[in-house]
C-alpha cells in the first residue's frame, strides 16, 4: 500500500501535488533545490520584466485565488508570493525541504521502495552541505519542462567572457542595473528575450534582439479594448485549433465548418497586424496566425514594439550569432556589432540528472521524449509518475488536476489501461504532436493550446466531468480556476470511505482565498 510519497519541485506542479495528496491521507515530502518555493518564478530565476502571459484571474489553483490587489498580469515576484501563501494556507511548509538537490532516486522493485539521496545546502556562509537519505513508497517527478536553461556554445566565447564580457541565459539575468551602458544582445524572440530587452532598452548603450524566426504575438487588448482571454482562454479558442480528434461542435469547425473558423482566425490575425504596424516596422511573421499552435504563445511585452518604431530598440530578422570576439558578435550574416553581454533565451534543456541510464531508458524513447501517459503515467515504470510536464495555457489547472488523478490512481479508484494500450496511446500522440508542432513538442511535453481538452480527458477518466452549464459557459468566456474546486469535493467524497478523510483545517481552508 502506498502511504509516503517523495515530490521533487516545489513549484505549482509540486505544490499542488502535495496538497492533494495530503488531503486524501498520503504522508508527502517535497525536495526544492531552491532556497524558495516558485519553480520559474522563484527569485534566482526572474529576470527583469517577468508577469504572467495569463490575465490573474485564470492563472491560480482552484481554491485559492490570486489577491485581488494584484494587477491583470502578476509580476514574477507577486507570483512567488502567491505560491508561498499557497504552501503556508495549506500546511505545506513543515514538508518542504528546501535548498536539497535530489542527486539520486532508485527504485527496488521487489520492495517497492524509492530510496532518495538528496543534498541539503549549509544554512550560513561557509558551512558542509548534508546528505540525506529518504525512503518513499511512491516518487512524483515535478521539476517541470524549464529544468536547465538552454544557451549555446559560441566560438570565441572564453575570450569573450576572458575580456569581461558576459554570456547567460534570460533566467540568469537577473538584475536590469546590470545592462547600463553596455551592449546588449538578446537572442531569441519569444517572451523572456522581449520582455529583458524591453526592460533594459532605456538604461543600455544599445539593445538589439536577434530573432532567427519571427512567431507571432498576441496583444493583451485586442483593438486596445477586448482583453484576449475573451478570445483565446475559451473553449471556443481552443476548438480553433484541431485536436487529435475532434469531437461535437469542433468536429463541425474543422469539417463543413472549416471556412467559418479559418473566417475567425483571420479577423484575428488582421486586427493584430494593423494594431501592432508588423508590416510598417518589418516584423510581419509571414505566416498565418494558426502557427502560434507549433510551440508556444507569446503576448506582447508592453511597449517592445513602439520602442522600435522608435529606434531605441533594434531587431535584426533572420540572424544568429557566428562568433564572439571581445567587445564584439559577429553575425550569421557577416555584420559585426558591438556586444558586452549576450542574453539568450533560447529555450530549455529537460533533465531528470537524479534518474539513472536504465530509469531513463523506461520513461523516454531514444529521442528523448517522456513517455507520458495523460502527460503523467510511465507506462514501463512503476511506481513512479510526472506532474507539471503539459505546458499549456492553464498549466496550474493542469497540475492540479493531474495531482487528483494521481491520488485517485494512488487510492485504487482508477482503472489505467493496459500498458500495451497505454503506450499505443502514448505512441499515437507523440506522432500527433511531432507533426502538428514541426518537432517543437518540448521532448512531449507540449500541450499548447489543448489545456482544457488534456483537463477534460483527466476528469473523464475519473468519471467527474464538469457540468453542461459550466462547459457552455467556458465556451462563451474564458476558463475560471474556481469551476474546478468541486472536483477535490466530489473526488473526497467518494473515497471518503476510505479513510480519506481530510484534517479540519485543511476542510476549512480548501473553501477560503486570501
């Protein structure tokens, strides 16, 4: 019987899991390598400019919503904020054992026990680290897809860096001051690379994005009035874009109705153009809108584009860097600039560095992508389950009703596939995503913009489906976080029989913001 279940992250996914699991009677320890609860918001990883893409009301767990004094787009520190409420509000914190690195987890298959090594950071200056030893009868993985930044190897780079300058990815910049007066160049152009661009333009002595490929960016105010969650955190917006089956009404838009949603994106895209002058400033993507479904969606920083227009932010099209020299980048397209810090936002590296060759080989296919049943279940492993790996538009929704899942899973109340139809299943979707992404899948892990249809398989196959009027009303109006709070009631209701009984406080707190 599983009773203690080991969590590594303590971000929304791993926050999330645990107060789940906890409510329904596990005994959880969360490992957080950082000295904070945050994932990506925690404060070693913020750079200048960070908020939230989703508007705060859709961008909180189900019962606990943002503070109502936050602004429309949280910054990255109120996020942070937020989470460490969350972790407080719900007695998570005796539990977290933060500033531990997991170097190693294994499994012993025919106990059926995780034994965890992890390294405690000295509390103070100078002082040996610790190690510790954990064992769990359950491990959830909840690092999330952001686990190790991703920057390239520039030829020249250690005479670069030799003369002072400085190369580091968007989650390493840290502190705007540090660009007054240099040059900067940012690489990359989706949100972090704007968004620390934007942020430093006014203070550097030049900022200049380089964007090999241009995507396009959604405006928080269509029209600078209708707020995009009207439009693209809806269900409608979601069935614009087909799904590996589609079903009901979105059977129709992509089928005879085909003309009437291609009608639809193409208003949209025609309002964006004209709003943001793309072709008057050059920075037309030239393909149609429907491509910000391959990898991600990027909103527009606020005041990226007029401080182009305005010339004191620079962008150079379909360039990279050759090499570094000291004081100097050379382009892709033999231009020489001037360069004393080199800012990428070139993506993420997805690492589990505490599993070993023969675990990785279990939950990855040689490509290495998961191999995710629902984005959670290894089918080759036991005991064993992700939470977190689904970015998607409503990522903390994703996560916390994957934690549900997962403890109705853990409680013997969900009836999984055998893992040959598990992994036919898997099989089918990472076909299905590597087509329909041009291979910018995040290693499997991408289910932008299917966020409600990835939570809707979850809670069908719990057998606990939203309510017709609550589906029709996420058609006409974005998704709200509070729509899914009853599912922990009705999913603690039925095992409450079980034994799965929740502390009072935990009852109390579970109907109450803050």
């Amino acid at each position: 019987m599983t009773r203690t279940v080991g969590t590594i992250g303590a971000g929304f996914a791993g926050l999330s899991t645990a107060k789940v699991l906890r409510a329904f009677g596990f005994e959880v320890t969360v490992f957080e390598k950082e000295p904070d609860v945050g994932g990506v918001w925690a404060a070693s990883r913020r750079y200048p400019g960070l908020t939230t893409q989703n508007p705060r009301t859709t961008y909180a767990l189900s019962d606990f919503p943002m503070p109502a004094h936050y602004p429309e787009w949280p910054s990255g520190q109120q996020v942070q904020a937020y989470l460490k409420s969350y972790a407080e509000h719900f007695g998570l914190v005796p539990h977290l054992r933060m500033s531990t690195t997991v170097e190693s987890a294994v499994l012993d298959e025919a106990a059926g026990v995780w034994t965890v090594k992890a390294r405690r950071a000295a509390a103070g200056q100078g002082g040996a680290s610790s190690v510790e030893v954990h064992r769990f009868d359950y491990l959830v993985v909840c690092n999330g897809i952001f686990s190790e930044p991703a920057v390239p190897h520039y030829p020249g780079v250690e005479s670069f860096v030799a003369e002072g300058g400085r190369v580091c990815h968007t989650s390493q910049f840290n502190n705007a001051s540090d660009a007054r007066g240099k040059h900067v160049l940012v690489v990359g152009y989706g949100k972090s690379s704007c968004d620390v661009a934007n942020a430093i333009a006014a203070d550097s002595a030049s900022t200049t994005v380089l964007a090999r490929h241009l995507i396009w960016k959604i405006p928080k105010k269509f029209m600078n009035v209708l707020n995009f969650k009207y439009l693209l955190l809806t269900r409608m917006g979601e069935a614009l874009f087909k799904y590996i089956e589609p079903k009901g009404f979105e059977k129709f838009l992509h089928g005879a109705g085909l003309p009437v949603r291609n009608s639809m994106l193409g208003s949209v895209e025609s309002v964006v153009t004209r709003q943001l002058k793309l072709r008057e400033i050059g920075l037309h993507p030239g393909t149609p809108l429907e491509t910000i479904a391959r990898s991600t969606v990027s909103l527009v920083t606020d005041g990226f584009y007029e401080k182009i227009a305005a010339g004191t932010l620079g962008v150079r099209k379909g360039v990279s860097i050759s090499k570094l020299q000291p004081g100097q980048a050379v382009l892709s397209n033999g231009e020489t600039v001037p360069a004393d810090i080199v800012v990428c936002g070139t993506g993420w590296n997805q690492q589990v560095p505490f599993f070993d060759a023969s675990v990785l080989q279990r939950v990855t296919d040689p490509q290495g992508n998961f191999r995710l049943y629902r984005s959670i279940m290894p089918a080759s492993m036991p005991r064993l389950a992700f939470n977190g790996y689904n970015s998607s538009f409503f990522s903390q929704l994703n996560c916390e009703i994957g934690a549900l899942w997962l403890a109705n899973h853990l409680r013997g109340g969900l009836q999984l596939p055998e893992p040959g139809e598990m992994n036919a299943h898997i099989d089918r979707r990472l076909a299905w995503m590597e087509e329909r992404t041009d291979g910018k899948h995040s290693k499997g892990t991408n289910i932008i913009p299917f966020s409600v249809h990835n939570i809707d398989e979850l809670l069908q196959d719990m057998k606990l489906p939203l309510g017709a009027f609550t589906r029709f009303r996420q058609w006409l109006g974005p998704v709200n976080p509070a729509d899914y709070a009853v599912v922990t009631r009705q999913l603690l209701a039925r095992h409450a029989g079980a034994s799965a009984a929740v502390p009072q406080a935990q009852q109390a707190a579970a109907h109450q913001g803050f």
